[in-house]
C-alpha cells in the first residue's frame, strides 16, 4: 500500500459520532470491523454493543475493548438482538454488503422511539452525475494523503493511518448508487435521508418516530 494511501472509513468516523443523540445511554455498532468506531462510541456512551460476523475481526476488536463495550461474533442478518433497546445503531462501510430491503428495518426494529439509525457505506459511481464529486474526490484523497504522510513523521500521530488489520478485513463492491439506495432506503424507512460525501461515501439517517 502508498504511503499517501489513508483509512476513509475512519474519517468519517466523527460524522457518525455526531449523528449519535446526546445523552444516549446504549448504542449498538453493526459491523465493527477491528473496533475502532466502538471504541471511540464506548468513550462517550455507557454501554456499546458491536457485532461482526468475522472471527478475526472479532478477536482484535476484543483485544482492545474498554469494559463497556460488548462485541459479539454475529450476522446482522439472523442476530437475536432485543428490540427497541438502542438510542442509537450506527454502522460504517458495512451497509453495501446488505441487502437493505431486509436490513434496514431490522436496525430500526432494534432503536426506542425517537432513537437514530446512522450509517455511512460505499456507494457505486454514478457517472456523469456524480463527475465533479469524483474530481473532488480524487483531489482531496491525494492532498489529504500528501498531508498526513509528510506530518505523520513530525507528529508521531496516526492520522488516518491503516489499521495493520485492514489487509484482512472484509470488503465488498457497492452496487447501488446514492440515488438508488434514497430510493430503496425510502421504501422501507419514511423520512430517511441520504447524502451523498466526498470520499465514495454516502450518509444514511433516520429518526425513528416517536
Ligand atoms: C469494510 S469493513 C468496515 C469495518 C468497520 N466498521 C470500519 O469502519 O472500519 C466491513 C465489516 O462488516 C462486516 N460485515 C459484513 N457483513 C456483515 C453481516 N451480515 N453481519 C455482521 N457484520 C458484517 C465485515 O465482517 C467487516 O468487518
């Protein structure tokens, strides 16, 4: 991997930080990954349940975990998880492996009235719409990635550095386009939004009504 290259999924990390309702007192994260999202939600929230249906993803999320985060081996597809128990469920690059005519209302099964479903995913170019987003795109991956790696020598820091487990970590391609995951999210979710980012990512949100 390039030196310039940088974790976009991480980035986007604050967003979904900010979409979580203040004063939440449980949120669950579907598809942790190594759990670098949890960690950072079980730092501002006092209990946090992850799920991942990778092993190995699993295992190094659990090496890292504070007390008050619970990461469980498990599909978000068939897990048993208790209804209406979570001011928030927040997800990130993992909403294009789904299918989300069955997903999406399964996570909203899984909030209180009023909790907030809050996912960022990948979504397919849709050219020539999205042309000047992909321009935009291409010039701040790189000059971001010119930035962090000139600075990371300085500053000791991370700064959106790849995790080591990133080589292992499950991908997939997205096929749905922005648009077209406004058009099916809508469908089974009134009232939810989707914006497409910068860096090949959408934001999906929802408000479950109270
Ligand atoms: C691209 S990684 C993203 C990891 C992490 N959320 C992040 O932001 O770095 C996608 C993760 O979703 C998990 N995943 C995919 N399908 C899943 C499912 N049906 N149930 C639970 N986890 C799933 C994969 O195992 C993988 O860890």
């Amino acid at each position: 991997m390039g030196r310039t290259e940088w974790d976009h999924n991480a980035w986007y990390h604050h967003l979904l930080l900010r979409q979580v309702p203040a004063g939440a007192q449980r949120v669950l994260e579907v598809g942790c990954g190594a759990g670098s999202l949890a960690r950072r939600l079980a730092a501002v929230v006092p209990r946090v349940d992850a799920i991942d249906r990778s092993p190995e993803m699993v295992a190094e999320a659990r090496r890292l975990a504070p007390h008050n985060l619970a990461l469980h081996l498990a599909d978000a597809m068939d897990v048993d998880l208790p209804a209406g128990a979570y001011d928030a469920v927040v997800s990130s690059s993992v909403l294009h492996h789904l299918p989300l005519a069955h997903t999406l209302p399964r996570m909203a099964g899984w909030l209180r009235p009023g909790g907030v479903l809050a996912a960022v995913a990948l979504p397919r170019i849709d050219l020539p719409r999205e042309l000047p987003v992909e321009l935009a795109a291409t010039t701040v991956h790189h000059g971001l990635g010119l930035a962090f790696a000139s600075l990371r020598p300085v500053t000791g820091a991370a700064l959106f550095r790849h995790e080591p487990s990133h080589d292992v970590m499950p991908i997939a391609e997205p096929t749905l386009t922005a648009r077209e995951v406004r058009r099916r999210a809508a469908a089974v979710l009134p009232g939810v939004r989707v914006r497409r980012l910068v860096l090949w990512r959408y934001l999906l949100t929802w408000r479950k009504p109270l």
